[in-house]
C-alpha cells in the first residue's frame, strides 16, 4: 500500500508541476492573507518539536503551507487553535512523528498531510473537519477515530477504510464549553459543550460575526480609505449595510432611516448623545463642514489657523473649517467669517456641496433645469446660489418641498444632511450596481456538472451557491464558450469551430461582444485581462481591445496559474476589474485518461484544478482584494461517463456547472433552469451595463441580498 502511495504521489506530483522539497526550514517564516489571519510557510523545529502555535502580531494563524514540516525529523507537532487549514503535503514523509491532536478548529486537512508517518499509530478525526484529501493520513495503518455521522465516518465509508468511532457507547455527562469556530469580522463561528470523555460536540450554536471596527477615515497614495483595527483590511468604498444603531429616537421605516444608518456606518456622523440622534435639530455650518471632512478622508493634523476671524483653531471644528477653506470647499462672508454657529440653509448647503463635488474630482452632466421656472418661489435663491442649486436640482440631491416651492431659505435639519450625504455618495461613489471592486470569472473546460462529486474544497470554500446549469446540444466546445462570454444562442454568435474565432466577433451580422468586451467598452479606464489556456479564447477577446490575452498553447492550467500569482506576476502589479481565467486541462483529461469522463484520474484532476483556483484565490487574500471581490465559476459542457465522448446530447455532455461567491450573495437564490447564457447577463448587471438586444440571459432578481 505504502509503496502505491509513493508511485502515486510521484505521479500526481508530475501532473501538478508543483515544486516538492525534501526538507523544511527552520526559522519561522509566514504569509498575510488578509482579515488578520496568517499562513504559516515554515516554523520552528526544536528537539523534534514542530513549533506551529506562535504568536504574530496583529495576525492570527489559520493555515500552514505546504510541505512546511516536509520530510523532517519532527515527533511532535504543536498546532494553535485558531488552525483551520493543514496544506498539501504538510507532514508527509515525518516518519519520527508520534501524535498529533487536531483542533476543532480545523476544516480543511489537504492531500498527503500527514501520508508516510510511519510512528504515528493512533489519530482523532474531530467532527468539524469539512474535507480530507486523498491519502491525507495512512488509514489502513493507523488507527483512526471519527464521531459518528460526521464527515470523516462518510469518507472512511466511501473509500473502505477501517475507522473506530470515537463517540460510540459515551453518555456525554461531563462537558466543558468550547469554541469550535472562531468568529471574523464578517463570517460567523461556533460554540459548543465538548464531551471531556470522547470529544463528542453538542449544543452547538452559531455565533455572529464580529463586524469591523474602523478607524477614521483617511487619505493615503490611493485616496481615501480607512483601516480596520480588528483585521487590519484597508476599505475605500463606504459600507452600504448597517446593523442595529444605539438611537432611540429614530425610527424604523423613517424617510431618513436608511440615510442615519449609512452615515453612522461609515462614521461620517455621530449622535448628540450616546442614544439619541436628534433628527429635527438644524444643521449649523460648522457640522456640515466636520462632515464632509470625514467623507473625504481629510488629514486635519497640519493646520495652525483656520483662515477666518471667527474660528479658532482650537474649537472642535477649527481644522475642518480650515481645511475645507483650504480645499475651497467655503469661502466665508466678505468680512472675512466664516460663521460657524449659523445654522446651514438648502441654498447654502447647495453650494458647499456642489464646491464638494468638484473638490472630490467627480464627474456630473451639466445642469438642464431652470429653477425660475420649475419652482413657484425659485427666483428668490440668492444670484451666488442660483448655479449651484440647479445643479443640486438637476442631479436631485435636492427635491422642492412640495406645493411647487423649493424653499431655498429654508434651514436644513440633521435628518435633511444625512439624506443628502447617502444620495450624494449612491450617485458618486458606487461603481457598479453592487460595490464590487472586482469580477474574477474562472470558466473550466470540459468539467461539466463533475465538481460535485470531486474532492475540491477551494471551491467549498470561495462559492456560497452552486447549481447544476445547462449547455446547448449538441455539444460544441468553441460554441458554448462563446454561448458563455457572449451571452447569446450559437445560432447568433456562429462560433462553431476555432478558426472562427480568429474573426472579428463584432461582425456586421450579429454585432456581439463578450462580456469583456462590453466593459471596456462602457468602461475604457478599467483594466480588463483576460488569462486563457485555449488559443481560440485568446483570439476571441484580442479583437476587443485593452484585453490582456496570452495567445500561446503552451500556457495551460498551471503555467496560467503561475503568471498571475507568482511573485512580481501579473496580481502583484496589476488589479483588474474584471478578470476571466480559463482552463482546459480537465477536458483533456476526460478525452486521454483511461476511463474517460467520471473515472478516478479524471476526478483526480478535477481537484487539481481546484487547487489551481485556490492558489489564485490566496493571492488575492494575500493582497488584500478579497472583501469587494465577485467570483463566478462556470464549466461549458460535460462528457459521457465512461467514455470520452463530449459532442452529444446526453445529460452528462449537456450538464455544466455554476458557482458564484462574494459578500452579498444570496445562498439561498433560486437558479432553477440556469443556463450557461445566464453567465453573461450576471456579469453586465454587476457592472451596471444594460444588456444588448441580443442577449438571452435570463436575470435572477434574488441572486444578491438587498438589491
């Protein structure tokens, strides 16, 4: 057994090209993949003591890389229990290793994690590990324990492997309380009582995600942005969901609700008391000024005066006053005041906010109203105001109050500033329809709706829904490809073969464009690549434009992979905002390997690619992009199980397969009837670009959470 295990590793190995060494280091080196968590890359090895529970600071350890204790001498191994992920091959060959108590904290444990351990003898399985990779330990030479209906008892079933339930026979009376998932910022964790007798786990209980606990905002090389002390993300775009606000005098359902909660949120306004917000009290100019400074990012540390004779640079709001002098954002009376504590009016407000705008570098279209004419009482703004409220108007950051009238005298209340402020930035700062930084599409060649049934647990984890979709038939590699980037029927793309892909796609008959394409389009100064293993894909998106497509057949799975996240790769000095990454290695696979589609070496490579996936998702989080990221995974068509047959209409050829995963995704959305055209509309929609007569996608209006 042991011996096949070897060949094995050997040939998986090969196939993968992933670099194997033989030994591992000893000094502690580790890697920041965002949300304050850590990877440890190599660890201290002390009289045979592998040290992995260490203290870094601001992060905390979730994972250890790959082939970190590697063919060592270790005997022992102290794992932290915040562990979550054990890596490929991270204890393989540690034939000195006697135990190792997993914690309950850990989910993932990869291929060949602990394979060739010859002295270890006995392992405990907890039942909140989520995925085991092949030969992760020598289960038909140690004795292994797992709980009773828990995933590991399933996959000693599915792969016969002998197993001693851990929990069989225990009464549970004696219990400690535990945390079997530590809670993020933004994803939930777990308690439970823990049986001290065998381990068993009951009561278990989620427990709610932290939320991020922000610092001010500020400006650095990028813009603004504003850091979060807990996990250490940095954030430029406001946050647009809220929870419970401490206010007791503001109430749910409110025409200013929604607006209080954004701006207490994002820490633009705060409440007059600890509980009380205050909605009616007029706005004085200095508190609107103290706002805008706090939407901006402003650095106030600098300034020694304010520039007006009736602030002092001492009061609360003497930095802000100077700064949006400074800025132009003010101008103050002609004697030289400033006049803090007057209380703000809809037509003075209209010219600092417009002054605003045109400080923040934002783009608007020119004013088209006539106020005289449109309000009953619109010639009594004052002349220096007239400009700025017709623009205010025109872009309706200020309504009339009804009647007819425009009220321009009118005093603005803190509940009026608030509202203003929302729609100020809706209008401003969203770049796409849901706040997405980014899209990173990964589209699988001949995978078909196989996934499900493979060990990938990069895409367990990336993708909060998955659903079996639906190919064209017959099957037609080129054809349903180009049915997926342009979001049309083969009979409006005619795209059937390679060599048509080598054409211009915007042809004078159908005048259809991928995906990629209509966001260049709608979006010349974003950075669109496009990462394809298949030389017809790269010709297809070569034709569009400002698309990055490597053009070389030599470029499959891995050295793509490779191009984008090794060290000064592609990720490192670009981000684009919309990425397509496409790999063709699995089809490969169902037409060469033996036993076609469905067989083992074809599931085997499956996992590969998902591990090709995973590897770009981790460079992301390493740096820092993963909290605005979209991702969609789609397969084009599948093949006859058993055979490698790929161009027929059997349900295993038309099967395909369609994840997407990104804060906002709604996990229980219903996909039913998903066709791979669908792919297309989702993607346009993200970005805010109205679909073109030609498109066939079908929209799903509950896909995302609050839209």
């Amino acid at each position: 057994m042991k011996r096949f295990i070897s060949v094995m590793i050997s040939i998986v190995m090969l196939v993968s090209m992933i670099p194997f060494s033989v030994s591992a280091e000893t000094v502690l080196s580790y890697t920041d993949i965002g949300d304050g968590r850590a990877r440890l890359d190599s660890v201290e090895i002390v009289e045979g003591v592998a040290k992995c529970d260490v203290k870094l600071e601001g992060l905390t350890v979730v994972e250890l890389g790959e082939e970190i204790c590697a063919y060592t001498s270790v005997k022992s191994v102290e794992l932290p229990d915040t562990l979550e992920r054990i890596g490929y091959s991270a204890f393989i060959g540690c034939d000195s290793l006697e135990s190792v108590e997993i914690p309950l904290t850990v989910k993932f444990i990869e291929t060949f994690a602990f394979t060739e351990c010859y002295s270890l003898k006995s392992i405990v399985i907890p039942e909140t590990v989520e995925y085991l990779g092949e030969w992760a330990f020598d289960f038909e030479d140690i004795e292994v324990k797992v709980y009773k209906d828990s995933y590991a008892e399933k996959y000693c079933i599915e792969n016969n492997y002998p197993y001693i339930l851990a929990d069989e026979g225990c009464s549970h009376k004696n219990t400690e309380n535990v945390t079997a998932e530590y809670a993020t910022c933004t994803y939930s964790g777990e308690a439970a009582e823990r049986c001290t007798d065998c381990g068993k786990l009951t009561e278990r209980t989620e427990l709610s995600p932290l939320g991020h606990d922000l610092a001010a905002w500020s400006v650095d090389k990028d813009g603004r942005c504003r850091e979060c002390k807990r996990c250490g993300n940095v954030f430029t775009d406001f946050e647009r969901s809220y929870g419970e606000m401490p206010f007791t005098d503001i109430k749910a359902g409110s025409w200013y609700y929604d607006s209080v909660g954004f701006c207490y949120a994002n820490s633009l306004v705060n409440g007059t008391t600890a509980t009380t917000f205050d909605p009616d009290t007029n706005t004085t100019r200095a508190m609107v000024v103290q706002i805008l400074s706090k939407y901006a990012g402003a650095d106030l540390t600098s300034y020694k005066e304010s520039g007006f004779k009736d602030v002092k640079i001492s009061s609360w709001y003497g930095p802000a006053v100077a700064w949006a002098k400074e800025s132009g954002v003010v101008n103050g009376n002609d004697k030289g005041e400033f006049m803090p504590d007057v209380n703000v009016n809809r037509e003075q407000l209209t010219v600092i906010m417009k002054n605003f705008a045109d400080y923040m570098g934002y783009g608007y279209p020119e004013s088209d109203v006539d106020i005289t004419k449109a309000f009953s009482d619109g010639n009594k703004t004052a002349s220096w105001a007239k400009t700025a409220m017709e623009w205010a108007v025109s872009l309706e950051i200020v309504n009339g109050v009804g009647g007819g009238k425009l009220n321009p005298k009118g005093l603005a209340g803190r509940n009026q500033i608030v509202k203003i402020i929302k729609y100020f930035a809706d209008i401003f700062e969203l770049e796409t329809v849901y706040g997405y930084d980014r899209v990173v599409v990964f589209m699988i060649d001949g995978a078909g709706d196989f996934f499900k049934d493979a060990n990938t647990s990069n895409i367990d984890r990336i993708f909060d829904l998955g659903v079996t979709s639906k190919a064209k038939e017959p099957v037609n590699c080129m054809s349903e490809r180009a049915s997926i980037l342009t979001g049309t029927d083969p009979s409006v793309h005619s795209l059937y073969h390679r060599e048509d892909a080598a054409r211009d796609v915007y042809n004078e008959r159908n005048a259809v464009k991928t995906f990629l394409g209509e966001v260049k389009e709608a979006y010349p100064d974003k950075e669109v690549a496009c990462f394809a293993s298949s030389l017809e894909i790269s010709q297809l998106v070569e034709e569009e434009g400002g698309v990055y497509a490597p053009v070389d057949e030599s470029y499959v799975d891995d050295g793509i992979t490779e191009m984008l996240v090794k060290d000064g790769g592609y990720l490192d000095t670009n981000d684009p905002s919309l990425l397509l990454v496409e790999m063709r290695q699995v089809l490969q696979g169902g037409v060469h390997f033996e036993g076609g589609f469905g067989s083992r070496d074809y599931m085997m490579q499956l996992s590969l690619t998902d591990g090709y996936i995973g590897r770009i998702y981790n460079k992301y989080e390493e740096l820092g992009r993963n909290e605005n990221t979209l991702y969609i995974l789609t397969t084009d068509h599948g093949g006859v199980v058993g055979g490698t047959s790929y161009a027929g209409s059997s349900e295993d050829e038309i099967n395909s397969f369609f994840a997407i995963g990104g804060k906002g995704v709604n996990k229980n959305a219903d996909l039913t009837g998903f066709c791979n055209t669908d792919v297309y509309g989702i993607i346009l929609d993200v970005f805010g670009i109205d679909r073109p007569y030609t498109s066939v996608s079908e929209k799903y209006n509950d896909l995302f959470i609050g839209e």
